[in-house]
C-alpha cells in the first residue's frame, strides 16, 4: 500500500499521482490547474516545494513519510524515508513487527568484549609459551573481565549505540516511550552504579515493548531495579509488635502511574463521574494497603558472579549491591504477608497459596482492569503523536487494547500499530494550528533524529558508537532512565502557562523547556553543527612538541571519530533553495512555515563557503519552532 | 560539522558581507502578554509602588520529608511514645541537638543539624509543627474515617500533594500556584517588569506559576543566554538575525508559539539578567553542593535587586529525594545535612548584605512520613513540621501544636498518618501578609483562607513573622 498523495485539483477531485512516473507536477511549467495542499501554515508556499528536482507531489510525499518516521521511530536518514514512501506504512510497520529485538544488553555485551581484548592484547599474550601457571593466570584475568564493572554511563553509551543502530526502530521508539511510564531511574547511587540493572531493565522494555501488556507488567514488577527503586525488594512481612506494615510504595504507584491510574476512565480516557458529578477514584488507601501486602518477600536472586559456596548465596534482606541484577527477584515465602488479601473490584486472594501466585493473581487483576487501554492508549499517543489526543482517538486505540481484531487483549504491538495508523494520526491536511495534533519534541529525541538523518557514522574500524550524552542530559535535563522521580521528565497532564493553559490544554515536555533548557537547548545545537563530531569527544595529546606534530596526532585521532555524512548535503549547498528543501523533508517533515523558509533562506544566502552554509542551515532549522513541534 | 575541519573559528570572516537581516518587525507576543497583565492590573492600580525590598525563598523538600526525624520531642513521655512508634527508625535520644522553644517543652533536632540548632537558639529560625494540606479542618479520626470533612484529592499520593503544597488548594487538580497568583498582585508594584518576580533555581513549577506570571528560570551559575547571540563577526550578526526572525514571527499554532516565546524572552531576559548578577559579590562561602551553590546563586540575585529594579521577589528551590521508603536513617542524615549547612550559608549571606530583614525562606514538603516504619524506610503520611527562616521570624519556637506521636491517638489515621492541625493557608497566609498581600486580597491568593482564618482578623494566622 502507498501512502495517499494529497495532490488536489482545482476542481476538487483527487488525483492520485505515482511519485515515480512525474507524469505531472508543480515546476517546468507544469503549473496549470494543479493546487497543493501543504500541512504547513500558510498558503503562498507551493512555490519552494517544487525546486529541488521532486515534483511537488513527491516533496509532500517525502515530507509526510519524514513526519511518520519521526512519530514511529528515532529519525529515518533519507534513504528510509525514499524506502517507507515505496513500501508504505502499514507494509513498515508490519515489518518492524517481524523483526527479532535489538537488546541494549547486545551492545553492553560488545563493549564488555572490546574491553577484556583490549586488556588480553596489553597484557594476556604477552608470553605464548604453554606455561600452567601462565594460563591460569590468565583464566584469572578473564574471570576479572567477568566482572567489568559498568556503571549508568556504559548503559547509557548502549542505548545510544543501539537507538542509531539498530534495525528495529518501532520496537526501539516504543521501548523509549515506555520507559517514561514504567520509570526507573539512575539518580540513585545504586542504580547509577549498575549499569547491568539498568540495562537488563530497560530491556524488559525492548522486548515486551510490542508483546502482550500482562508480560510487560509482570516482569517490570519482577526486576531487581524496580524492586530497588519503588522499595519492594527485601520488603518483609508486617510485624505489628514491632509496628512495621508492608511498604507501599510499589503497590501506589504500579496502579497510579504502570497500569490504571487515579480515577475510573471511559474508554475514550474521560473520567465516569459519580451522581454528583465528581471523579471515581480507582483505588483508596485501603486498597493500597493490600496491594502492599502482595508485595512482601521479594528478594534478590543469586548474583552471577557468586561462587558455589553456600555462603554466597542470596537470602531475603541480601541488599541490591550484593543481589543478581539481571535475573528475576525470587518470592521468599516465610517473608511474604500471610493470610488473604482483597484486589481491586472485591476480587480476593485466598489466604495459603504461594508468594509468587498472589503477585500473579495481583497482576491479572490490574491488567484486567478497564481502565487500563485507554490510560495507556492516552500514555503511547502523547509519546508518539500528539499532547492532546482526542476521545475519539483514544477510544480507537483502547478498542484495540482490548481487544486486538484475534481476541487477544493487551497486545501492544496492534496498539502501536493503531496508534501510528490512525486517522489522527495520519491525515496530513489541516494539521497546523490543530489543537489536538501539536507536541513539543523530546530533547533526546531532537537529537536522536539530528544524528540519524545526518547520518552520524563510524569510521572504518570502529564498531560502536560510545556516547554517553552527557552534555545533552545537562542541556536538557534528558538521558534514557535518568528522570528525577518515578513521575518521569514530564507530567501527562503538564499545563505550561499562557497559550495552552488558557485552552486547558496539556503541553507535557513544556515541563522541561524553561528559560534555561531553551538556551542551553539552541547552544547545544550550535555544538552538534559546527564541531567536528556531535559527540562528545576530548581530544588531549601529550609530549607533544610542534605544531606539525600535533596536526598529525589530530588529523589521526580525526579518523577515528564518528562524524556526520554530509556529503550528499554538501552537494546540494550551492543552490541555497535545493539545500533548504531538502532539509525541510529531511528535519521538517516538509513543515517549514514559509515565513521561516524565507527567514532561513536569507541568512545562507549571506554565507558563500558552502559548508559554513550548511551548518547555519541545519542549526536554524533544529531550533525552529516549526522543528521543534511535531504537527 | 566534518572532519574536514579544524575548528569553527576559521571560518569566521568567510561569510559574504551583504546587508545583515533587519531586527524583526514582527512585535512577538511579549508585548501582547504586557499588555495582558497591565489590563488584569489596572484595577489596583491605585497601589502605590513598594520602594523596600521583600523577597520569599521556598525550598521545597520533594518527596516527603520524614519530618518527625527531624524535630522530635525528647520529654521523657513524648520521647517514649516516639521510641516506640517509630521502632527501628527511632533516633537515639543522646544523639539529638537539645533545643528549648520559648514557649516552652523540649525537642531534638537531627544531630546533622547543627546550623539549624544555631539558627534556632539564634532566634532566626523556628519551626510550624504539623501542618498539612486540608480543605477544611479534620477534628479527629472518627470524622476522617467517616468522611465528615472534605478531603484534599489524592492524600498520600506524591503527584497530588506537592501540588497541592504550591497551590493550596487541595480539592481541585491546578497547575497555578500561590507564589504565581501572588505575582499576579505584586508584580505591577517592582519598578522593572522586565524579568519576572519569580525567580526559580529548579524550573517550571507550579509555586510560582500564577495566571499571568510565569518563573523566570536560573542554574546555579546564573543565566544563560545564546551562544554568540549578538556579536558583531559577520556569522554571528547574520545567525542573531535569523534567530530574531525564527522566534519572534507569529505563529498560528499555539505549540509554536509558546515554544517560541519561550525562547526569545529567555535570551532577553538573560542579557538583562547577567549584566546586573556580573556587577555584585557575596562574600559568605557556600559549599560545592548544588542547594549551596543555588542558595548562593539566589542570593547574589538579591544583592543586584536595585539594578533589576524590583521591590518583591520570590524564589523557587527544588531539594528533591526525601522518600525514604528505604535506607531512611542513612540517607536523610546526609540530606539534612546539606539542608541545615545549606540554610546557615545563606543566613550569613543575607547578614552580610543586611537584608537579613527582608528576606525570609521557608520550607515544604510532600507530606510527613508514617510513624510506623515499613521494615527499614517510611511510607507516605500527612501533617508534618516545616522550617522558617529570617530576620524577621520570631524565632527560637514551635508553632501551632506539636502533636502526640502515640499511636492511635485522636489525630492518628492508621500506621502514624496524622491530621494535620495548621493548614497550608494559614502557613502560606502569614508569608503572604508580610511580603506586602493586602489582608483583603489574600483570598485572591489563598480561596480558602477563609475556612481557616479571617483577613479582617487583627492577629496574625500564625505568628511566627512580625
């Protein structure tokens, strides 16, 4: 299936045009009876979409596919986006479905691998002669490398690694989106020292991601990090002599923010309201005090790195520097809350059955739980699409949550796939200025999309990008698993001042662009196209004694440092309007205001060495307001 | 941008020389908000304009600060009720910093508190004892569990209270809060309008976003503006010149406006901002963490006051990871620390600038934590005991009414969650009536003030300012 073309006779008829045979379009005098409908704001613009050497058809085209990629993976460079405009939407996402995950933990595995060669090649086979002792020294070594110690920055270098790499880019996206609603975090010490928690966490993310909901929530409740972020590792059983209750923190919000949220929802996301018109909360205090008691004797299982002996092994209390990171926490029965419990809507957990089967029980009772598709259909789209999805389309997506045309509930991948292909989501005419189809970009996605498009690339060699986006989390306030609380970067219902607040309208990410984060925002921009990398890259030599010599070091170092592929760019920076309409597609998505087109226009035209144009093309364009939103 | 370059400075001069884009016509929105506020403000216009200077600084403890580890009772009955409602999170009584309020009893701080304990005998600090948000008074826990009484939305869930803790009004769900709406009234008497009253070190918030004023937001280093933003190398004039055009032309969609506006009053504000905090010193040393360098930071914003030309300021400080539902002893030691080293600092600061007088700082928090503990961290509770600080605080004592810390006594609603017996207007009543609210205006800031307290009263909600 192609995707519509949005090319309009005067008359009114729809024409469907294939992009390919240019039988007819806008330029070389092909300009009679032919209107372009464009999802820019202004009319008056029809003119620049024809430069370039595309017909306006296609320019639209490419444009809408750039806008898709941009709402369903990190960025398409422009050979995805000429791909996705042959083969369709549906046709890629069904694609994207079939394809095995990427996990972050592959690239972490790889960075582990790279390390341990590098130390065996300074160290290990320094003497090849077949000496007993020698080789056990160095089967020493190698369990040493066993145990490399990765912290948030390597889990942080893996995920750059995989969002550039990895193919399947929905999975990825989504994955991303549900680390904002399943939230851990690395601002504790802990978490921030175990690169392995976090990483095998964020995984779960990745695999279950598009699987069923049920999977996804019950294994999030199961890992380690959770249980050390949301406190329900090593929580023990009351003891009223001692005045100690089971800890609620899990139970709050795995039902606030995981699954059902504070009050009874439609299925189009509004609330039921009670006889007197107010809202229905889902659960009391009461409620989370049984699910605090389902969430006792959970404690971690036997590290990797312990030996055999019995002293190693994991008990209940063990803390979470000492625990696996990597493998399920393990129901520690004589710590678990005896006696039954109520679930949500009267359902009760006979006392006498297992540790394990009242979480299980605990899960199918949320999962369950009506609310759940459109509290999550409400989540994905605000993510993917738009800030202020309306009823209708969250009503859709919840149809689909429910049930998914097979009568299976829950499975998130026909929920993505409805999110992506609705009509909210698709219709490209009349998106500027619509209220229900506007939201600010993610920083980290802005610059997702930067190093995608451009082509961001290794030299020759080299095999994995280690960026650990450190100056972008200062910038922003952004990295992967770095929210300052379980509440995420963002709330869903954030209203910033002025415009939006006065129409009652959410605007979540607006939560972190402030004063500061705007600036710091523009100056990073500013870094990511004129230096030599995006990345963050120090350079330092030493003992170095002339000028020549240090051009020589840089010149070398150079080679080994991903940069951008601007070439094809490059060949286009001599006719400013060829550049420029490119870029449109390329960063836009073909929603370039005609006023900042020519705004944009006018600067470059000033500049003459050609990759100094470039550059002022690319930085404008990235902080653009017209960028910046996602119509 | 390549490998092929060296560096981005040599470049500069290459650009063709033609005429730099002209500043925008296009007059942005700024002018229009102006506009906006000046129209809400024309009725009380008639206030003639504050030629002191007050500020308000709101540390808020994110998270839920265990509060009753903080300040605890150490007569011998109170200190028993306390070892054995709070178990295994219990601090030992000869580990605690003995204070003596002057209205009598005696308490404990945290023995990492030590400035606090200074402060506190200094008289520049006292304490407001469990205080919590309500919609209106709860006399006991029969009433609560009959649900006599209107309760705020959402107790106990943190999204819900910190809110409710910036805006004071804790039956409904708004993202305005009391340090905005107060804006809204005072920001017209600062001789400058040009860069918000509000001043925040930790971003948006909703404390001081009001219907028309939003913060106004600094790092710790200050400021920040665009790189190269008006510099007169042919680059940079044509770069300043296209961001011009970029983010102050009107758009039709409002995402992209305000994102734009945002933008562009950000740098301008910047250029006004820096030049006035790069003329100042404080001299007190602050220590290398964040909340010491952003109280400094503050506080040389208050030493540049006359340049910025404002009368009224508040400022916004974010000291999140109090909820210690794990590892409470170890960790909230370490943050009170910070916290008491923190405040001490900036009392000295404000000394030395002598405007100790004219500033005070105040505390809140989520809520208080369950007495009882959860195995070895506490859960989310209610009422709680916050800190005010300044020259103008009576201090040296507790106000409003320490309360047992026995389990399933009248104000106790199950696991040491209690009532809280001063509400968050009345707390938030007292600072506003200082910083200059007209007594007749305070319902504009706090609607429900009345329930708790009358404008027309001649004493004040509380007290503890003079």
């Amino acid at each position: 299936m192609r995707p519509p073309l949005f090319i309009l006779l005067l008359l009114g008829l729809p024409l469907a045009l294939s992009a390919q045979q240019y039988t007819d379009y806008l330029g070389n005098g092909h300009t009679q009876g032919i209107a372009v409908r464009s999802s820019s704001t202004t009319a008056a613009q029809n003119a620049y979409q024809t430069i370039n050497g595309f017909p306006a058809s296609e320019a639209y085209l490419l444009g809408d596919v750039s806008r898709f990629l941009s709402q369903a993976s990190f960025g398409g460079d422009w050979a995805e986006i000429e791909r996705v405009s042959q083969i369709g939407y549906e046709a890629w996402i069904e694609e994207q479905l079939g394809m095995e995950p990427t996990l972050v933990g592959q690239a972490l595995a790889g960075f582990k691998r790279e390390a341990e060669e590098a130390f065996l090649a300074q160290f290990g086979d320094e003497d090849e002669e077949d000496d007993e002792v020698e080789e056990e020294e160095e089967e020493e070594e190698e369990e040493e490398f066993e145990e490399f110690f990765v912290n948030f920055q390597q889990f942080r270098e893996a995920w750059f690694h995989t969002a550039m790499m990895a193919p399947d880019q929905l999975r990825q996206r989504v994955a991303f989106a549900l680390s904002e609603m399943m939230v851990i975090s690395d601002v504790p010490d802990d978490l921030e020292d175990s690169g392995d928690g976090l990483t095998n966490y964020y995984d779960i993310l990745v695999r279950h991601g598009l699987g069923n909901y049920r999977d996804l929530l019950l294994e999030v409740t199961l890992h380690p990090s959770m249980g050390y972020y949301l406190s329900h590792l090593n929580n023990p059983r009351s003891d009223t002599s001692q005045n100690i209750h089971p800890d609620e923190n899990y139970a709050r919000e795995v039902m606030q923010l995981f699954s059902i949220g504070l009050y009874e929802l439609n299925q189009d996301g509004s609330h039921k309201l009670d006889s007197l018109g107010v809202p229905i909360p889902t659960y009391s205090n009461a409620d989370i005090k049984e699910f605090a008691k389902i969430f006792t004797g959970l404690g971690g299982a036997t590290s990797p790195e312990a030996t055999d002996d019995p002293e190693d092994q994991a008990f209940f209390g063990l803390d979470f520097y000492s625990i696996s990171h990597i493998d399920p926490m393990i129901m520690y029965e004589d710590e678990h809350e005896p006696g039954p419990k109520y679930l949500l809507n009267g359902q009760l957990v006979p006392a006498g059955q297992s540790g394990r089967k009242d979480i299980e029980d605990a899960i199918d009772n949320l999962y369950n739980h009506p609310n759940v598709g459109p509290f999550m259909a409400r989540h994905l789209i605000q993510r993917l699409v738009t800030s202020n999805p309306t009823p209708d389309y969250i009503q859709r997506v919840a149809s689909v949550f429910a049930n998914n045309g097979r009568g299976e509930r829950g499975d998130m991948g026909a929920v993505v796939k409805a999110v992506l292909m609705d009509e909210a989501a698709r219709a490209c005419n009349d998106r500027e200025g619509n209220l229900f189809r506007a939201s600010l970009r993610e920083p980290i996605l802005r610059y997702l999309h930067f190093c995608r498009a451009l082509e961001l690339s290794l030299p020759e060699g080299e095999v994995y990008f280690r960026n650990p986006m450190n100056r972008l989390d200062e910038a922003t306030g952004q990295a992967p698993l770095s929210a300052s609380s379980v509440f995420n970067f963002f709330l869903p219902d954030y209203q910033p001042n002025g415009l939006i607040a006065d129409l009652d309208l959410f605007g979540p990410e607006f939560q972190i662009h402030n004063s500061t984060t705007a600036i710091q925002y523009i100056n990073e921009v500013e870094f990511w196209t004129t230096e030599v990398s995006p990345m963050e890259i120090e350079l330092e030599f030493e003992d170095v004694e002339t000028e020549e010599e240090e051009e020589a070091l840089y010149q070398a170092a150079l080679s080994r440092i991903p940069v951008l592929q601007i070439d094809p760019l490059m060949l286009l920076a001599s006719q400013a309007t060829d550049l420029l309409d490119r870029l449109n597609i390329l960063l836009v998505r073909g929603q370039l205001s005609a006023a900042s087109y020519q705004t944009i226009l006018d600067a470059i035209q000033q500049i003459d060495e050609l990759e100094t144009r470039l550059e002022m093309a690319v930085f404008l364009i990235m902080i653009s307001p017209d960028y910046n939103i996602l119509n | 941008m390549s490998a092929k370059k060296i560096s981005r400075r040599t470049f500069l001069g290459k650009a063709s020389c033609a005429a730099v884009g002209s500043v925008s016509l296009f007059t942005g929105l700024l002018n229009l908000k102006a506009t906006a506020m000046l129209a809400a403000n024309s009725h009380r216009m008639h206030l003639r304009p504050h030629n002191d200077y007050k500020a308000l600084v709101c540390i808020l403890l994110a998270g839920g600060n265990d509060s009753y580890n903080m300040l605890v009772p150490t007569e011998a009955q109170a200190y028993q009720h306390y070892r054995t409602t709070r178990s295994n999170q219990a601090l030992e009584a000869n580990a605690l910093l003995p204070i003596n309020p002057l209205s009598g009893g005696t308490f404990g701080l945290h023995p990492s508190m030590p400035e606090v304990q200074q402060l506190f005998q200094q008289k520049n600090l006292a304490f407001v004892s469990n205080v919590g948000t309500l919609v209106e008074r709860v006399n006991n826990r029969i009433d609560y569990e009959n649900k006599v009484n209107r309760l705020p939305l959402g107790l106990f869930s943190h999204a819900d209270q910190i809110q409710q803790w910036q805006t004071s009004v804790p039956q409904s769900r708004s993202a305005v809060g009391w340090g905005g709406k107060l804006a809204d009234l005072l920001h017209a008497s600062n001789a400058s309008q040009d860069i918000s009253m509000n001043i925040s070190l930790s971003g948006n918030n909703v404390f001081q976003s009001g219907n028309q004023v939003v913060e106004y937001a600094i790092s710790p280093e200050g400021s920040t503006g665009i790189y190269g933003y008006g510099e007169e190398d042919p680059i940079n004039q044509i770069k300043t010149a296209a961001i011009n055009n970029l983010l102050e032309q009107q758009y039709q969609d409002i995402f992209k406006q305000t994102y734009a506006d945002i933008s562009i009053q950000a740098q301008k504000n910047h250029e006004q901002f820096s030049s006035a905090i790069d003329t100042v010193t404080v001299n007190t040393i602050f220590s290398p963490n964040y909340i010491s360098q952003s109280l400094q930071m503050i506080a040389r914003t208050i030493a540049a006051r006359n340049l910025l030309g404002v009368n009224r300021q508040t400022f916004f400080l974010t000291f999140g990871g109090w909820d210690h539902h794990d590892e409470l002893l170890n960790t909230q030691a370490g943050m009170l620390s910070v916290l008491s080293k923190g405040l001490g600092e900036f009392n000295a600061a404000m000394q030395e600038l002598a405007v100790d007088q004219e500033v005070t700082t105040f505390t809140i928090s989520d809520f208080a934590r369950t007495l009882t503990s959860n195995g070895n961290g506490t859960d989310h509770a209610w009422g709680g005991n916050t800190l005010v600080m300044g020259g103008a605080v009576n201090g040296g004592d507790i106000y409003g009414t320490y309360p047992s810390l026995e389990l399933r006594q009248n104000l106790d609603v199950g696991d040491g969650v209690l009532i809280p017996t001063t509400s968050t207007d009345e707390y938030f009543a007292e600072l506003a009536l200082w910083l200059g609210v007209a007594p007749s205006d305070l319902p504009l800031i706090l609607p429900n003030i009345g329930t708790f307290y009358s404008p027309s009263s001649t004493s004040p909600p509380i007290g503890f300012l003079s």
